[in-house]
C-alpha cells in the first residue's frame, strides 16, 4: 500500500509537471510575439502604452534621492 501510494503521487506530480511545462512553453511564445511587435514607442506626454509594449526613456538619475534598502556587506 505503501509503495502504491508513492507510485501514484509520483505519476500525479508528473502529470503536474507536464501540464505547467506546456503552459510556460505558450507563455514565452505569446511573450516573444508581443515583443517582436516592432521598435519602441517613445513615452512622451500623456500617452499610456498597453501592458507589453516596448517603450523609449531618458533621463538622468538623482542620486540625492536615492533611498539604500536591506542589509549591504561592507
């Protein structure tokens, strides 16, 4: 009984494994599809791009602002 019980997690944590294989191999498809789209927009004004679409920025970074989070080996 024992042994089944291991047998028969084990088929059903391959069939798990399986199944999460696949829905990742379509999530890195449509995510490669999505940015292969074309050159990125640049965000100026008030233009909000839809979730996925590349972008252009620019700027400079404040270094006065910045704020050092979690514990640093020094």
């Amino acid at each position: 009984m024992f042994f089944g019980s291991l047998c028969l997690g084990t088929f059903g944590l391959g069939c798990w494994q399986t199944g999460r294989y696949f829905e990742k191999v379509d999530e890195i498809q449509s995510r490669e599809l999505e940015l292969s789209t074309g050159p990125p927009k640049s965000l100026r004004g008030d233009v909000r791009p839809n979730v996925g679409t590349k972008i252009w920025i620019s700027g400079a970074f404040r270094h006065s602002d910045e704020i050092l989070v979690g514990p640093r080996g020094e």
